[in-house]
C-alpha cells in the first residue's frame, strides 16, 4: 500500500457530498450504521419510472465513509434499484478481494488505499448499502 489512507482527493470528496440534504416528502429513507467505528449515512430517495429522481443524505462518518457517500450520490440519480443493488454488490466484492473491478462506478479507485483495512470497509459501504435498501423499498 503506498498511497496513504487519507489522501488529499479522499479528504475533497468528503468535504462535497452532493445531494447532502434531507427530502422532504422521501419515498423510502434507509439509515446505515457501522457498528465498528458508529459511522452512519440515512439516505432518502425518490424514484420515478423505475429510477432514482432524487436523493438526499443525511452523513456522519469518518473520511471514507463521507468519500464513499459522495462518490455514490455524483452518479446514482437516474439509476435503477437492480443497478443500485449490483454496484453494492460489486464494491463488496471489490472490498473483500473477491474482485479486482473498480469500472463499475466512476471515481472509486479514489478508495483502493483502504481495501486493505477491513476495518474501515463497512463505512465505505454504508451509502452503497443504503441506497439500494431505499430504492428497492420505493420501487415496490
């Protein structure tokens, strides 16, 4: 690991995290928290002809968490829930060493530093898991 676990661009994306807001009318709001370092992220969501209209995030988590959140709410507005759900999955997978992907979601090769730190993956993972839990909760 030769890139240090908090960079200058982690620490950039953390301090803008679009959408850093909540709705007022959600159609479905889902809260995630790590229980290793109590990072949370709550995100709510709208969604219009099967893809995510609107998002608003409510962010109390270390860099990586915040990095992470921001990362996910620059792309995820006109997504599906099922693309959701499948970049979740595919940055678990990433986290865990089950693949080496990272083309599934612009931006995250910003995170690499800390796949070697299972400690702080849960809280990379929070607004991933997040979204797809309330897009799936407001497409049904």
């Amino acid at each position: 690991m030769s890139a240090p676990l908090y960079n200058k661009d982690i620490l950039r994306l953390a301090a803008s995290i679009p959408h850093h807001h909540r709705l007022p009318a959600p159609q479905a709001s889902v809260e995630r928290r790590s229980p290793t370092c109590g990072s949370r992220v709550t995100v709510d969501v709208a969604m219009a002809d099967g893809r995510l209209s609107d998002i608003g995030l409510d962010v109390k988590a270390c860099a990586l968490g915040q990095a992470s959140a921001s990362l996910m709410a620059a792309q995820a507005i006109g997504m599906s829930a099922d693309e959701l759900a499948e970049a979740r999955d595919k940055l678990t997978a990433y986290l865990s060493g089950a693949s080496d992907d990272l083309d599934f979601w612009p931006g995250l090769a910003v995170l690499a530093p800390a796949r070697g730190y299972p400690a702080r993956h849960a809280s990379i993972r929070l607004g991933f898991e997040a979204i797809a839990e309330a897009a799936r909760m407001a497409d049904a």
